[in-house]
C-alpha cells in the first residue's frame, strides 16, 4: 500500500469510517481494528463527506504523529478530516480554539490557560470537588431509587466544577448543556451545530461583558484582566476557548463518570476494590485502567500531512488526512498485555493515550482526573448496592456522539 492510492481511491471502494462496534461489547472499540493493527495499520477510510483519509491503528504510530510538527491540527487546513458536517460548519480560520491550532499560535494561546490547570492547582481545588460530589449524592440518596446515574450524578458534578473554575452562574448550566450536546452530536446539522454554538458564544460573549465591568475570582475573570485588557488575546478568541473548555470540560468526564461506572459494574471484584481501597495510588490506577479501557473520545484524533511523511511503510501524501483511532492504540498488546482485560492494577498504564500527546495533549487532564479518583469511589461507598435496572441491551450508548458514554443509566441501590 502506497499514499498514492487515497487520491486515486474509488471512495465507494473504500470502507466508510466509523466502524460499529460488535453487538453486546459495548466497552471494546469496533472489531475491525485488532485485524487492522496486525495487516494494515495504516489503512484507508471513506469519511461522511466521501473523503477519503487514512486511519491509524498501532499506538507507536499514533504517538509518533501526535508529536510530529509535520501533521498539523489545524481544522481549516484543505484535507484536514473533520468528524461531521456540524464541525466542517463551525470552522472559522479568524477564531479557532487553542485546540485546532498549530505552534505557535497553538502554544501562544495554550500558555495563558495552563497555569489554571496544573496539578498544584487542581490539587487545591479537591476539597470543592469532593463538597460537590458529596451534596449531589446526598440529593440522590434523599430522592431514592431509582435514579438515572447520568442527570443525578454524572453530568451535573463536572459540569458545577468546571462552571465554578469559569465563573459560569449555577443557574446557567442547563444552556451549555444543551448547547454543548448538540455539538458534540453526529448527526447534528450544520444549522444546528451553527445555532448552538451561536448561542453558546454569544452567552459567554456577555458573561465576559459583565466580567469586564466586575471581574470576580474565576478563571474568565482573570483572563479578561490579565489577558484581553492588555492586548494579548482577542476578545472573540477567549470566547471561542471558553465555549471549548466548557463543552469539553463536563462532556468527557460526565462520559467518563456514567460509562465507568457501568464498566465496573460488570466487573465486581475490580469495583469492590475501588469502593474499599484506603490507597490513593490505588484508586488513581484505577482511573487511569478505565481511561485506557473505555477511551471514550472514540471519534479519534485528527491531523492533516503538510508534508510527505511515511508512516508503517505507507507514504502519507501532503495534504492527506489522518485520523488516530485512540480506542485502538490503546487496546495494543505490544503496549498493553492482555489488552481487552479490565485490569485496574495494570502496570504501565499511565502510558495511555486517552488524553492524547505531544503538544496538544489534553490541558484539563489534571483537573478530570481529580474528579474521577474522588467520584467513583464516593459514589460505590455511599451506595455499595448499586446497579442496573435494566440490560445493556436497553442502555442507549452514545455512538452517535463525539464522546462515548450513555445518554441515560437507570440504577439502584
């Protein structure tokens, strides 16, 4: 196989991406890649607009491309293989999020937030998360079974985080929410992804208005001050950055918390030792096992060749794009023995690419792993009897999403 054949591709010859994943294994990413990994690690895909990219599979490859400044994240770039119509449409070159920008805009950008999200930082954060945890389950407890994990629990505690650390008002969540689901949703259309992230920006455009006249002690306020006052970042990109932190901020980890949950649930001996382990390292290991397990942001990395680079033997073309099927890579048995088997004392496993690498590595990864090492095991001990009420086979999970998890999980304790 040669980087010659995606130009030249018939794109109905080509296999349309994303895979399905196998009835009943809701946990394992589609069964295609494990075939992929060990014949084609670098195969071609049919993307939604017929586009034709080329997909990654082995975790040395996708971490080499993470780091390699030739492979540019860039969204505006011609080639670069957006998930779905909804992203193509909201792609502005004039206002892009630190996220899908390359060095050294990216870094020139990241800079100013990264100091809110340090280990140091998000550590002094922990005793709010845990008072957050601890009202939200006794609210639950007080309600009684049964509950629905995601809209009790899983959704509202990263989304009360992440909106204190902003300075977003409580009563405001309900609008990011919806706003936020309906960006990170397939199938949305470009209208829709236009609409919701019109609203979402123009909500924040005016919380930065107020923040402007009567800074407070939260993350946007400091921004404004520190930042747009003196010039160094533009009004209209904080706007953009701060819809990116919000969405992102609560989807993935409420993801995380609901689906992890369930993860565990069917595996009782790994859960009963998350409930009664006194050991932080523990319970962070823990965290890390089900990040590498689940890698919810299914949808995979992506990144446009602005150079020919070879890749596993295959000449990837200027101008080619490349999607990183994360789920894969970290299902790898070169990396990961045993890779398919829950493990929450695995050795090795902070080496997961969940969070992604290089440059562009997730910038809340500290503060969504504080809140997953305090969720999960509050959450198993205030209710040791927690279960499901209904089969998988009832559980919506979130293929059509950017980011896996369920829409909704019926439990009881």
């Amino acid at each position: 196989m040669t980087g010659t054949a995606v130009p030249a591709a018939d794109p109905a010859a080509v296999p349309a991406f994303p895979y399905r994943r196998a009835t009943g294994c809701p946990f394992d990413p589609p069964p295609q890649y494990a075939e992929l990994r060990e014949e084609a690690p670098v195969s071609p895909i049919r993307l939604w607009n017929s586009a034709v990219a080329w997909l990654l599979t082995r975790y040395e490859d996708q971490r080499a491309v993470l780091a390699d400044p030739r492979f540019s994240a860039d969204v505006t770039r011609p080639g670069h293989p957006v998930q779905s119509a909804g992203v193509h449409a909201r792609r502005d070159p004039a206002h892009l999020p630190f996220l899908v920008q390359d060095d050294p805009e990216h870094h020139h950008t990241r800079r100013m937030f990264t100091a809110h999200f340090t280990v140091k930082r998000v550590a002094t954060m922990k005793p709010r998360i845990q008072e957050v945890i601890d009202h939200l389950l006794d609210a639950m407890e007080a309600a009684g079974p049964p509950a629905d994990l995601v809209s009790a629990f899983a959704l509202p505690m990263p989304s009360l985080v992440i909106g204190e650390l902003l300075g977003v008002p409580h009563g405001d969540h309900s609008l990011f929410q919806r706003a936020a689901r309906t960006l990170v949703t397939l199938d949305s259309t470009p209208e829709q992804a236009r609409a919701a992230a019109g609203e979402l920006a123009g909500y924040l455009d005016d919380l930065i208005t107020v923040k402007d006249s009567d800074p407070a002690d939260d993350l946007l306020s400091t921004l404004v001050v520190e930042r747009v006052r003196t010039g160094e970042l533009d009004r209209a990109q904080l706007v953009e950055n701060a819809v990116l932190l919000l969405a992102a901020g609560h989807e993935t980890t409420a993801n995380m918390t609901a689906l992890g949950t369930l993860a565990l649930l069917h595996h009782p001996e790994q859960l009963a030792a998350v409930r009664d382990s006194d050991d932080p390292a523990r319970v962070a290991n823990a965290v890390e096992e089900l990040l590498r397990y689940l890698t919810i942001t299914h949808s995979g990395r992506r990144r446009v060749a602005t150079e020919d680079v070879e890749i596993a033997g295959t000449l990837v073309r200027a101008g080619e794009g490349v999607v990183l099927a994360n789920d894969a890579g970290n299902r790898d048995g070169t990396v990961f023995p045993d890779p398919d088997r829950l493990d929450i004392d695995r050795t090795g496993v902070r080496r997961h690419i969940a969070f992604g690498h290089g440059t562009h590595q997730c910038l809340g990864q500290n503060l969504a792993r504080a809140e997953l090492q305090l969720a999960y095991p509050a959450l198993l001990r205030r209710f040791p009897g927690l279960r499901t009420t209904v089969p998988d086979s009832e559980i919506r999970f979130k293929e059509d999403m950017l980011v896996y998890g369920v829409h909704e999980l019926p439990v009881a304790w």
